[in-house]
C-alpha cells in the first residue's frame, strides 16, 4: 500500500480537529508528530478538504464489495461487513501464501533447528539471550569521533560592526564606524572588488560632524537591494553595485533627535520590510520602493524594544508592551496609517516578563519565544488546544540537562532546505550553554557548558580553552542548519556540530569542529565581537570586530 502511517495519522488528526476533538487530536499529535507531514513543500495538503477521511472510509468500503457487485452477489454493504470480509480474504490468502513458501526440507525436518521455547540453536546459543545481547549492544551510548580543526583568516578587512552577505553570491557588506558602508565581492580567497557607500555623518548641536556608525545591514531575499542605517535612523537603499536608489528619513523622537534602528526584517519574499528603532515604534514598508504602509508607535515610558518575527509573507508577530504576542495582517492596499492597513488577527498569552527572542520555524509553523528576566523558552503551536510547551523549565531538573541562568542571545531553528520536520530548536545563552530542544515534546536531544566541556574539543595538539567564564556575544546558524558559530567576549569564535540527529543516542557533548583564536592588535582599543555572517553556500564566516580587523574564515564543513 502507498498510504504510510504519517499520513493516516494526519487524516485522523485532521478529522479530529474537523470534529472539535481538540483534547484527542493533541494527544494524537504528541504521540504520533504527525504534523510533521504539514510542511512548505508538500502540495497535497491544500487539496486535503474537510471530511476526506470519512470520503475514503466510504470509498474503502465500496471496494471491498466490488468482486461480489461483479458477480452479482448482493450483499450488505456496512462496515461490519466490510471488516469481515477484509478478513476471511486475508485468512484465505495467508493459508495459500504458507503452502506456497513451505519448502521440503522444512516439511520433513519439522522445527528441529528452531525451538519457540528457547533451546539451543545449531551453533549453540540461545535466540532469546542473542536477543537481550543485541538489545544491550544498542543501548550501549555511543562515542562520536572528531577533531577540532584550527583556523586561520582568509582575508582580512576594515574594524566593522555589523555584515550580512548576498543570498546567492559571496558578496559581503558591512557596516562601518567612520559613515560607510562596503560592499566586498569575494574570489578565491581574496577581496576581487570593493565598493564603498557613504553616508553622511551626524551633525550634533553645535553643527560638529560626528561620525555616524553604520549598525545595520540587510540583503533582500532576491539580492536586488541592500539597505543601511545608522545612528541617526536614516534607511538608505542601494543597489547589489552602489548605487543609491532611495532614501527614508525616519521620524525623530520628542526631542527632535535622530532614533537608530534595532532591527530590519524583510518578509520571506521580500514583498514588505519591518523595521524597530530604539523607541519602540514598529514600521511596515512597501519592500519594493520602502513607501510607508504603517506606524505602530511604540508606548510612552517604554524602553524595552519589542521583538518581531514573520510568519508568511504578510502576517507577522510582533510582541506586546504587556508580553503578549500578536499575530497582524498586512494589507498594502489600505491607505497609509489607516486601520485597515495593519489588522490584528491573532493574540497568545506570550511571557510573564519582556520577550527578547522571537523566531517563526517556516516549516513546522511553530513560533518560538524567549525571555531574558526568567530565562523561559516556549514554543507556541496554533494547532495545539494549549497555550505553549515550557521549555528550559527548572521546576523538573534534570541532571544532565545545563539550563540557562543568564540572558538568550540565540534562539535558532535547525531547519535546513532539505528539512520536512523543522521541529528542533537551538538555544544559546551568554554563560555558555547551548541546548538542542525536540519542541514537539519538549526533549532535550543535547545540552553542553562549551566552557565547561573539555570533552567538546579534540585537537591534534595542545591549545588553549578560556574556562574562567567568559561570556557569549553573538552566535549564528549556518544556512543548512549543520553548524552554529559562537563568537564570545575574548574575540574566540567556534564553530559546532548542531545536527540533533548525530546526538540522539550518544554520551558525546556537542563536538566543537573549528576554532579561530583572536589575537588582539598591538595598537588596538576597546576590541569585541560585533556580528557574525555566513554566506550563502556556508564556505565562508564573516566576523566582525569593532577597534581591530574583522576577518573572514573559510569553513570547508566536515572532512
């Protein structure tokens, strides 16, 4: 049969949900994950409709009869009949298939070479202990060999504070401190071309040109257009060579002074652009042109920056100055600042303190959060009757689990292009600890103190580890969601093994597979880790350094 237990399990799912069966469908869920067959790339979901399991059911049942309909038996069609039916050709068919696959010697030797109580076998051993063995063998935790590979900078460039490259090419802008921004075209491990855009500098009270630092740089998904901005709010748009194309000037504060922007999010096809300054105030732009579609301005006495996250191409989340999380529509052809152009669709509970990671998994459709006051992760599901899974909870310790005490600065979904589950979750804390969660059950695959984990690092020879509790600053997943790099306050960066799978059934702690040890400059001051950026095809990671070079690392994957 062409129908797998995934499938039916989603039928069954399905009608659950379809019958207001919301207790039994999550159980089923949880149990079974058969939401794990709901994803992007499967076509056939949308031409699933309400009541296609019952449809088949009936359909199943019709063709049990159709042999006696042929030979014009009249017979009861209910589903009574149809099982017994099922059964008497299934009793007859095995007692054909038996007769059939019996050899002779089997005939005439009976079981004299197997013995259903468990005597000796031909080569004197008994099946039920080679049974239990071979299950112990199983059980048995299983050490992963690697070696952590020493790297050295491919190219060097300017102290930067911020990078991301083109989506298809090893094109890499950066952001500067001196009121540029460069656009580097990489080739075989040398910079090929380099383009710079300038930007002017702020002008304080006194008409004194002050440097503006250049803090966000954003690719559009296609690569048609890169956007910058500074200290002062501006968004500048360029084209791929350097070109200016457009430029917005965002509102100043009560004050009349310039609000720097927190974050710019493009949606997955690049159709709308959300913006967050300093203050608060959210923005939703036309991705095209960046006309203005609408202002969510932010509370007066807030100072916490809300989070927000895409979750199709015009909904995004967007949490609350009370916690909560709100799912909005966007409708570019409402009229600029009218109700209409931005709608509340949906509201969950969100967190007991401010929410400072949010992330949207494209493939489960799960939305993570984080909070740093308490530390909590949780993992909303729309498809769930309940309102989230809690996880990194310390009410039920485990003791092989490191929960995070300090701030999240990391919160990734191991979702890659390949991925049809999208269910694992990577959490990274500034204390050092890294967690690979399943959130559909709330299972901690692997959990490692890098600083704390002697265990993670093979090297040929002897090398260093800062173990006297240095902090974590930024980290970032490689576009295949195989490798997590980790740059921390002593100008280290690492490179790790997040495949989840690799980990199910082992001891090992996560295995470091790449290090990059900082060496400060002579002259330099006031040096730290500003950013890190993969690019496209995840050969090359860019780090960013403000007061020393930034460097760019050339990662060539597993060996």
């Amino acid at each position: 049969m062409s129908l797998t237990s995934l499938e039916l399990n989603y039928l069954i799912w399905r009608y659950l949900q379809e019958s207001g069966y919301d207790l039994a469908a999550y159980a089923l869920q949880q149990s079974s994950q058969c939401l794990e067959y709901e994803h992007d790339k499967n076509k056939i979901i949308d031409s699933i409709e309400p009541g296609c399991l019952v449809n088949l059911v009936q359909k199943g049942i019709l063709y049990t009869f159709v042999e006696d309909a042929a030979e014009m038996k009249n017979e009861n069609i209910s589903l009574v009949n149809a099982i017994l039916k099922d059964y008497q050709n299934r009793e007859n068919n095995s007692e054909k298939d038996s007769s059939r696959f019996t050899l002779k010697k089997d005939e005439s030797n009976g079981s004299k070479d197997v013995d259903m109580d468990g005597e000796k076998n031909k080569n004197g051993t008994n099946d039920a202990q080679d049974q239990h063995e071979s299950q112990e063998e199983e059980n048995e935790p299983v050490v992963i060999e690697f070696s952590t590979k020493t790297l050295t900078p491919l190219t060097n460039f300017s102290s930067s504070l911020a990078a991301e490259y083109h989506p298809m090419t090893s094109v890499l802008a950066y952001g500067c401190d001196d009121s540029t921004a460069k656009i580097l075209a990489l080739g075989n491990g040398i910079i090929a071309e380099a383009v710079t855009l300038n930007i002017p500098p702020l002008i304080t009270g006194e008409n004194t040109p002050t440097p503006n630092e250049i803090t966000t740089v954003s690719w559009s998904p296609q690569g048609t257009m890169i956007l910058t901005a500074g200290t002062n709010g501006e968004i500048r748009a360029w084209t791929p060579d350097g070109k200016l194309k457009n430029i917005v000037n965002t509102p100043v504060d009560a004050n009349k002074a310039a609000v720097p922007l927190h974050s710019v999010l493009w949606s997955p096809l690049g159709q709308f652009v959300l913006t967050v300054d300093v203050s608060g105030t959210v923005r939703i732009w036309d991705g095209v042109n960046l006309t203005p579609i609408q202002e969510l301005r932010g509370h007066e006495g807030i100072t916490l920056v809300p989070e927000a996250s895409w979750v199709s191409e015009n909904k995004f989340a967007l949490a609350t100055s009370k916690n909560a999380i709100k799912i909005n529509s966007v409708n570019p052809q409402a009229p600029f600042g009218s109700p209409e152009s931005v709608v509340t669709v949906g509201v969950v509970a969100g967190h007991l303190h401010h929410i400072s990671n949010l992330t949207f998994n494209p493939v489960s459709k799960l939305l993570a959060s984080a909070s740093d006051v308490d530390y909590a992760i949780k993992v909303w599901n729309s498809s769930s009757s309940r309102d989230a899974l809690e996880l990194n909870s310390t009410q039920e310790k485990e003791e092989e689990v490191s929960y995070h005490t300090a701030p999240i600065i990391g919160l990734h979904w191991l979702t890659g292009p390949q991925d049809v589950q999208g269910n694992e979750l990577v959490s990274v804390s500034m204390e050092g600890v890294i967690n690979i969660w399943d959130a559909f059950t709330g299972e901690v695959v692997k959990s490692t103190n890098i600083f704390k984990s002697p265990d993670s690092y093979q090297f040929a020879e002897e090398a260093p580890i800062d173990t006297s509790n240095p902090l974590i600053f930024a980290s970032a997943l490689s576009h295949d969601a195989r490798f997590l790099a980790i740059g921390d306050d002593t100008g280290n960066v690492t490179i790790w093994d997040v495949v989840a799978k690799r980990y199910r059934g082992t001891s090992s702690g996560l295995r470091c597979l790449g290090i990059y040890m900082f060496k400060e400059q002579a002259d330099a001051e006031n040096v730290g880790i500003c950013d890190l950026a993969w690019s496209s095809k995840d050969e090359l990671l860019t780090v960013c350094y403000k007061g020393s070079e930034s460097v760019v690392l050339q990662w060539n994957g597993y060996e």
